[in-house]
C-alpha cells in the first residue's frame, strides 16, 4: 500500500499520462494521471467511465493503425510505442507518444496493461520546422551556385574582350608614346605593362577558382538531390571494382590491400561506388611514404543497418582536425598532397541520405579508420526526410 501511494505521488507529479488499465471482456482503466486532462482536454471521469475515450479522440488519419496496434499488443505480438496525433474537444491538435508494457501473471496472461504517453507536440514542430529549414538551406545552395554561374560566364567573356582589345591598343600606345614626354612615358609604361596586365591575371585566376567553387557546391546540391535507385549490392565485387580504379597506385607504390567478407547492402550504386571511392582514394593518397603502406576494408551487419570500415596505417589526422574534415572545402595537415576538400563532404551527404553515420578515428601518425553505416532496409523513396 505503501509502495502504491508513493507510485501515486509520483504520477501525479509527472507532466507525461500514466495510465493503467486491466483488459480483458470487460476493459477497465484503473488509473490515470493528472495530466491526462491537461493534455487531452477531457475529464478523467469520461476515461474511466469508457476505457476507449482515448482512441476515439485518437485523429482519424491515425486511429486505424493506432488501434490495430493497440489489439496485436494485447494479443501478445508486438510492442505498443506509437506516436499519434488527438483531437481535442476545443479542436486543437496535440501529437502524443505513447508506450504501454504488459504486465502478465504466471502463465503469460495479461493482467495489467501499463502504459505512459507524452505530449511531444514541440518536438514534432520543432522537426518539422528543422526539416523544412534544411530543405531550404539545399534550395538556397542549389538557386545561388546555379545563378552564380551566369554573371561568372560573363565576367570570363569579358575579361577575354578585354585581353583582346589590350593586344589592339597595346602597339597603338607603344606609338603614341614616342610623342610623350619623358615623365609621363614611365607612368604609362607601368599602367600598360603591369597594371592592366596584372589586374587581367588576378580577374582570370578568381573567375578560375570561383568556379571550382561554384562547381563543387552545385555538385553537393545535385547529390543531394538525385534520385537514389536502391537494389541488393554485392558490396565484395563493389569494393574490388572501386580498388582495380587504383591498381596503378597500389601496384606502384606497393600497398597492401586486405578486403574482409562483407555482407550484401541494400543501396543505390552510384553513391556506394562515390563513398568507396572517396575513402579509398583517401587511404591511399594519405599513406605515409616513411612506411610500407596498408588499407584494410571491413564490413558487418549491425542490427537494421550494415557498418563499413576504411582503415590505413597512414599520415593520419589531429585531433582538432577529425569533426572539421567532413565540412564542405575543409582540409587538414600537409597541404602539398592535392585535394580540394569536398570529397568527405560528398561522402557525408550520400551516408546521410541513406540513413546512415559516418565518423572517424585516427590518430597522427598511426593511421586513420573511417566507419559509416547504411540502413539496410529501406524502400525505395524512403531515403530522404
Ligand atoms: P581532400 O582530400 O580533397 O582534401 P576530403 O574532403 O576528401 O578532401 O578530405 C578532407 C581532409 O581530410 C583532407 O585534406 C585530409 O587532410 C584529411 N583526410 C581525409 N582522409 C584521410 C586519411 N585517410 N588519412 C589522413 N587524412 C585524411
């Protein structure tokens, strides 16, 4: 009795429904806390007197699935952790998450059903609101990378024009400064020779560089948004295909290559070869050329999802650098190896798109270990959120 009046005190204190109800023929609710009036808008008296008060105020888009889950839980198969939208009487909407456990006597018959929701109308905007912010950050990216393509055609057409009525002026000025006099001829000389000149080079190497810009955001937003075919990989001949990519390397530099037993993956090729390719392009582009380089590919199923593994022996990454590296244009330690730090950004964006996690380990020196995961059974059209 004890024990019940400090579990009642408890549940009365708790912003979140608890409730308890015994099933059977004659269904009935034992108990339900406070909190059900506040956050159903209904009496605690109408629950009690009809057990089934919650599911007709469950929203109609829901109660069906909400329902059948509720029987199959009481029927023993599956567990109740839904969440559902209610309507309440004053016509507002509330999203609830709710749990229930079975508790059963000695020979597995339920006797008690106890079970605890919670008002997570916040957080369901708050995604909501998250979702639709990063849907248009991916839009921004797209319309500004793409728009910024067409004043940098014209800046590149130009500043050719400019080069080229440079070569008609430049013999016409040469001429005309035979008639100067000798103070100014020096001043003119310098304008013609380095000024314009040089001002044209730097213009040439920034629309150069604008461009790769432009160009690697335009891809991140095109990954983003193709479309994914998903289909039964044999993820053993896709990572031997992505190694015969770099036979020359291997072979050339003589790294030793291990590829363990991994299992089949529900994926889009495209994006499996890009991600393979890009870690194992890194692995070996980043070896040590101090030692005998090696790259290890591993692979294991992980509950609902398979994990994958890149891992070198080379110059590995600083501690600070690790999160930084899978921003876009982000690069770390020895700048003379080429790269324009994009390719783990790509990697991300393709692991997240198939529900997945990418993250690394590593350390100066030693070597790194890139680890992703792919869900693995999605349907096709469920990748994104
Ligand atoms: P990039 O290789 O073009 O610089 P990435 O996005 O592929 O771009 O990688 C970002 C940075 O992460 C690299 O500049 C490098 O410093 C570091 N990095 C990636 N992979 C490895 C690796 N296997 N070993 C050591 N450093 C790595």
């Amino acid at each position: 009795r004890e024990s019940e009046e400090r579990f009642r005190q408890i549940a009365e204190n708790i912003d979140d429904v608890f409730w308890m109800t015994e099933p059977g023929p004659i269904e009935k609710v034992l108990y339900v806390s406070p909190a059900f009036e506040r956050v159903w808008g209904r009496q605690s008296s109408e629950l009690l007197a009809n057990p089934r008060v919650w599911l007709a105020a469950v929203h109609e888009k829901d109660r069906e699935s909400v329902l059948e889950t509720y029987e199959e839980f009481l029927q023993g198969m599956g567990d109740f952790d839904i969440e559902y939208r209610i309507a309440r009487p004053d016509g507002s909407i509330r999203w609830i998450w709710d749990r229930a456990f079975a508790i059963r006597d000695r020979d597995g018959n339920i006797r008690r059903v106890a079970g605890l929701a919670q008002d997570i109308t916040q957080r369901k905007a708050d995604e909501q609101k998250k979702g639709q912010l990063y849907k248009e950050i991916k839009h921004f990216a797209y319309i500004v990378s793409h728009d910024l393509r067409a004043p940098l055609v014209n800046l590149r057409g130009f500043s050719r024009e400019l080069e080229m009525a440079m070569s008609v002026l430049r013999p016409a000025v040469e001429k005309g400064l035979e008639q100067m006099p000798q103070e100014n001829r020096r001043e003119v000389q310098l304008a013609l020779e380095e000024d314009v000149t040089e001002s044209l080079e730097f213009i040439k190497s920034s629309i150069h560089k604008m461009d790769h810009l432009i160009s690697a955001i335009l891809k991140l937003s095109r990954l983003e948004r193709t479309e994914l075919d998903f289909e039964r990989l044999d993820m053993n001949s896709l990572v031997n295909e992505t190694l015969d990519t770099f036979a020359h390397e291997i072979e050339e530099k003589g790294i030793e290559v291990r590829v363990g037993v991994m299992p089949d993956t529900l994926a889009d090729r495209t994006s499996m070869e890009q991600i393979l390719g890009n870690l194992l392009g890194n692995a070996i582009k980043y070896l040590d050329p101090k030692r005998p380089g090696l790259v290890k590919i591993a692979g294991w199923p992980h509950g609902e999802e398979n994990a994958f593994r890149v891992s070198d022996n080379g110059l590995g990454i600083s501690e600070s650098d690790v999160e930084r590296i899978f921003e876009v244009f982000q690069r770390a330690g020895d700048r003379a190896v080429p790269g324009e730090g994009m390719g783990l950004a790509y990697v991300r964006t393709l692991v997240r798109r198939h529900q997945g996690r990418i993250w690394c380990e590593s350390e100066p020196g030693t070597g790194s270990t890139f680890t992703f995961t792919i869900c693995n059974h999605l349907l096709p059209g469920e990748s994104d959120p």
